[in-house]
C-alpha cells in the first residue's frame, strides 16, 4: 500500500516581499511520479528548493515513515568539470555513503550512449551529454525522494525518450517530483501539482 511520506499544512512560501505560495497543505505518498506545472515565476523551483532545504529540518514538514533521503537536479549540474565522468560518479556515491549498483550504471550509460566517455573530464562534454550524466548522478543515489528542476533541458527527442522510460520506472519505487512545462508523451504521472495564484491545485491521475 502507498503511504504518506511527508506532508505539509498551512505552508506560506515568501521571495522577498512577494508571496508565491499562500497556506498550502500538500502531502506526498511514498513512490510515483508528481508533474510539477505552471507558468514562469509561479514558484515551481521555489517549492522544490523548499522541500530539499527545510523539510529535513522544519517543523512546517511532516515526516510520517521518519526522515528520508533527498536528491536534487537543478539548473546547476553539480559535476567537477575537470573530472571525468567516473571520477565524478565515485566521488557522489562515496558521499551518498551506500555501494553504487555498477549493474544499474552500466545499463543506463548505455542507454545515454555515454559508457565510451566515461573517462573523459566533464568539461568536454556537449550539453546534452552533461545533462545527461547529471541524470545518472541523481538516479543512481539511494535518494527515497528525487526532485528534478525541468531535467529534460538540453536532452535531444531519443535520450528525452530514454529518460521517460527511466522516470516511469523510478517511480515505482521512490518518490519523484519533476518541474515540466508540459508533460512528455509516454510520461505516466501519478499527480499533477499546477500552480498559479498563489496556489497549488492538486490532481491525482492514478
């Protein structure tokens, strides 16, 4: 059964002197995959900056299973550019204190095309390489909740293929919320969060 992980009630988000988000309540179930919708500057990436900062330590946030892990993508990719790309992995998966499953990395550098790279430093890569490397940074943590800030930037209509498929099945066991514009056909959403006005409109597709 899919339980609450983590909930929020009353939740005000400021920038600045400008409220984005007035008394929201959200709550989130422990695996699928929440599209995060609506126009720029609604407060989108604000909510999910909010989440990796302070719900592991506010008490505006509600853990129901005890404290979890987090994983975040923005804009900034987070990689030491004049490392190569394994250097980089090793270096995350020591932090994320937890052996790398190499079966599930050799799979999706694959899929990336990226596996004749992998000694390379970061900084020759093409921007869709980098994005896409960043995508298996993040996937391969041990992270139970993966916020992702519009990951299929830079990503070309085949590895933006690879990646739905990728999403659909990392929803299965941990939580995922992604910031879209649209929705990529093929994604399978368990939840939409929009937002405008101030506000969040919650719609639960499965």
């Amino acid at each position: 059964m899919n339980q609450t992980l983590l909930e929020t009630k009353a939740l005000t988000i400021n920038v600045g002197e400008k409220v984005l988000l007035r008394e929201i309540n959200l709550s989130f179930f422990q695996t699928g995959l929440v599209a995060v919708l609506g126009e720029n500057g609604a407060g989108k990436s604000t909510l999910l900056k909010e989440i990796y900062h302070h719900s592991p330590s506010s008490a505006k946030w509600k853990w129901n299973q005890g404290k979890k892990k987090l994983a975040y993508l923005g804009h900034e990719l987070g990689f030491y550019s004049s490392l190569s790309l394994e250097e980089n992995l090793d270096y995350f998966a020591k932090l994320d204190e937890k052996a790398p499953d190499l079966e599930k990395q050799t799979k999706i550098l694959e899929a990336f095309r990226l596996q004749k790279r992998i000694w390379d430093p970061i900084h020759t890569f093409s921007r869709g390489m980098k994005q896409k490397a960043a995508i298996l940074r993040v996937l391969l943590s041990s992270a139970d909740i993966i916020l992702f800030d519009e990951p299929y930037t830079g990503l070309d209509a085949d590895s933006s293929k690879i990646f739905t498929e990728l999403l659909n099945l990392e929803s299965k066991s941990r939580l995922i919320l992604i910031v879209l514009h649209s929705i990529p056909e093929g994604l399978q959403c368990t939840s939409q969060l929009k937002m405008e006005k101030g506000g969040v409109f919650v719609t639960h597709l499965t």
